[in-house]
C-alpha cells in the first residue's frame, strides 16, 4: 500500500490521538467494571443504514446495533424526523400530566402485546422494566420468590442482578429477593443436552416441578425466550408452553423478559414468547432496546388485575417522555409497514445458512445457533467443549480490523460472538459481514 497523503496523515495522527486522549479521559473518572471494547477502544462519530464511522474516519458494518438497540437502521429518517419534530414543541414534562405520544405508543403495544386487557407503563431500560416486572408480581403474589433460568441475564440494578443467572454479571449474592434457577434455557449443555427436544423439554419440567415441591408461595418464573447476554441460547420451541401448565396449577406468574427477542427481530414471531405460545401470552411483558431505534425507552406489559395491584402512588419522572414515544411510535410505524420481521426471517436465514458453511472447517467453532437476526457463534478450545474466551477476544478484534463490529457473551465466559445487525439489513451487507467474519475466524 502506498503512503498516505501528508495532510491526510497528519489528520489520522490527529484523529488517532483524540481518541488515546478521551480514552484516558474516560478512565479517569468512570469505574473500573464499565466495559469497554477492544484493546484500543474506538469512539463511534456517526451512523447510517446498517453502517457507523469512527473517530479516525474508519466504517464498520454494524453487526450488533449498539447491543441490539439500533433496531432498525442509523439515522432512520422517520425516527430523526419525528424526534426533532418533538423536541420543537416539548421535551419534557413527566406523566403528571396527560401525554399524547404515550397514549398512543402505549395503545400500540398493547394490541401488538397479545395480553388481554393489557396496560403499558413506560421505563427509561429494559433493567428498570424488568424492575418493575418483579415488583407487580411480587406484590400480586405477596411473595419474594423467584423461579430464573440459568444462564440469565435481566439487568444491573439490586433486583435484577439477584436473579440473573450468569455469574459473569451478578457482582453480588445479595438480593431483596429469594431466587431458585431452572433448567432449559440452554439447550446444547448442561445435564440433559444429549436428550431429543421431547425428552429435554420432559426432563426440564420435571426439574420444575421438584423446584417448586421444595419450596411455597413462588411469586413468577422470569425468562428471556433467546437468552441475550447468555450468548444468543435457547431452549427448544414449547419449553416454556410446558412451564406454564405447571406455574398455572400453582397460580405462579409467566414473566417474558423481551428486552432483546421483542420487535420481530427472531423472524419468525413478533415476540419471542410465541414459540411457546400454546397456552397464550405470559401474564407479564417486559420490553426495551430497540423499541425507539436507540432512544431510551423500556416497558412492561400486564394485563389489568396485574398491573393495578400496587396500593401506593407512584409516578414516572423519564419514563413516558414525549421524545422517546415519538420516536418509539415513527420506529414502530416504520418496522410494520416494510415487514423487518419478515426480512429477519429471510436475510436472517441466509446469514445463517452463510455462518455455518464458513465455519464448518474451523475446529474452534462449536455451534451456530440463533433465529432470525439474533445469531450465536460459540468458541472453544479445538476438539473439545472446553470455551475459549481469548478466542472470542482475539475474533472480536480481527473482525473489527476487517471493518466489522459484533458483540460477545455467554455463560460462565464470553465465548460466543454475538450477531444482531439492524433489521433492514441487505442480502449483500450480511454476505459482506459473513466474509469478514470468515476472515476474522480464520486469522485467529
């Protein structure tokens, strides 16, 4: 490769320098356990499409979204439109007070919810959804019991961090609640991963039945239909169908944390938990990430009895703001009326079929796994299922020098890469990150 043109050098020198400054900068003064990417972090300037740009001019395509939260494209028109729009009449003005945009995304929600008379309450996150998911149950229940899977993951707040099941994101044992863990959330380990899907569904809910013989008044099962932070893990369709007769026999509530399954983005539901939908929706709907396109909105979905069961007043002081809600509605709007669910079935598909051929010949890969635009590549060591975390690492990193960004998790360690692009992704952009992807895993 030639060199540079001098001016064009000097920039990048500039450029590269900045972004060494603000690392510093940000190591100064924000704790030691905020994570940050790559050995060289990179500061993202600007977006567009399914594409960003960094500090030193660089492109990437996006395979992650800011952790599935760029749920349909950077600088979607509509959403930008909508929110500058907004932001020229009102910001703010809390939910003292009656607000339109609410109203109306809230109306949405709860037809697309599936829950009879359902009622929204907006959050800021999906860990102050889940938050909220826990104290309705554990107030209509009057219990502090909690049936979670393992290998969970529902926030960082006190709460939700008690009943993650990932130890990798739990800092503390301490909890305002008691939590048992279940098994089914992963399908290709543990101890009934040998077992047919009819078997380990069986197996799965007798272990449920004995959890709950063991112990009394459980107030609900929480689970993420795709297991997000536990790297992309499902259990096989029905699972949590089976749950629920058993949590209806004992009157225990069904708690879906969609925070990163919801909005079509598994391609073939709307919701994740309609791969189990035998017995209808759960009694409690949680939801956040992409619902506004990157704008902070998360909610809960119960229906009434649920949902008014609280005695005391409370309020939302961000939750609801008229800004996110335009936002939520136009990125809502615009999801709908071009069929992302749709294209996430099929370029998902595609990209799918794609993963698992270049990876076929690659000893370090143990599996491929996901649906629709929600993709897991599990690392091990070679020959064994022994998770290599350094080899996620290391992909992480090649895959970033070829120009494309993903994401990492799993259980104990992250050693699954995690793939959710933006679900107006292009045949040609998943065949691009698909080969860089290649390249990456090869290098390594």
């Amino acid at each position: 490769m030639g060199l540079l043109p001098r001016p064009t050098a000097r920039r990048l020198r500039r450029a590269g320098a900045a972004v060494s400054s603000l690392f510093e900068r940000h190591r100064a003064v924000a704790p030691d356990w905020l994570a940050l990417y790559y050995r060289h972090p990179i500061e993202i300037t600007h977006g567009e499409g399914r594409h960003v740009w960094d500090a030193d001019g660089k492109k990437y395509l996006d395979f992650f979204g800011g952790i599935l939260t760029t749920m349909t494209a950077h600088a979607l028109p509509e959403v930008t439109k909508a929110v500058s729009e907004q932001a020229g009449r009102i910001i703010h003005s809390s939910t003292l007070y009656l607000n339109r945009p609410m109203v109306e995304l809230a109306e949405r929600v709860a037809a697309l919810s599936g829950i009879p008379d359902a009622r929204v309450f907006f959050t800021t996150s999906g860990t102050e959804a889940n938050d909220t998911a826990l104290l309705l149950a554990t107030a209509y229940r009057r219990s502090n019991q909690i049936l979670a899977m393992r290998n969970s993951y529902h926030g960082r707040s006190f709460s939700t961090v008690g009943i993650t099941g990932n130890r990798a994101w739990s800092p503390t044992s301490l909890s305002p609640l008691q939590t048992l863990y279940v098994h089914g959330g992963v399908r290709t380990r543990g101890p009934y991963a040998q077992y047919s899907d009819e078997r380990f569904i069986d197996a799965c809910v007798a272990d449920l039945e004995d959890l709950i013989g063991h112990t009394r008044d459980i107030a609900a099962l929480i689970a993420e239909p795709v297991q997000g932070v536990g790297g992309f893990t499902s259990p096989p369709d029905g699972l949590y169908a089976a749950f629920r007769e058993v949590l209806d026999r004992h009157g225990i509530l069904w708690i879906a944390d969609e925070v990163q399954t919801g909005w079509g983005r598994t391609g073939d539901h709307f919701w994740g938990w309609q791969a189990h939908a035998e017995n209808g929706p759960p009694d409690i709907l949680t939801f956040a990430k992409g619902i506004a396109n990157g704008m902070s909105v998360g909610g809960v979905v119960a229906r009434a009895e649920i949902m008014n069961c609280l005695d005391a007043n409370s309020i939302s002081t961000f939750g609801g703001s008229p800004v996110t809600m335009a936002a939520g509605l136009a990125n809502l709007t615009y999801l709908l009326d071009h069929d992302l669910q749709g294209n996430a079935r099929r370029v998902g598909g595609l990209l799918m079929e794609r993963l698992r051929a270049i990876t076929a010949g690659v000893d370090g890969v143990r599996e491929v796994r996901g649906r629709g635009l929600m993709i897991g590549v599990e690392l091990t060591r070679p020959g064994t299922d022994v998770p290599d975390p350094d080899a996620a690492a290391a992909v992480l990193e090649a895959a970033r020098e070829g120009g494309l960004l993903i994401g990492k998790g799993g259980g104990h360690h992250t050693t699954a890469l995690r793939i959710a692009p933006p679900l107006t992704l292009t045949v040609a952009e998943a065949e691009e990150g698909a080969a860089i992807l290649e390249e990456a895993l090869r290098a390594v």
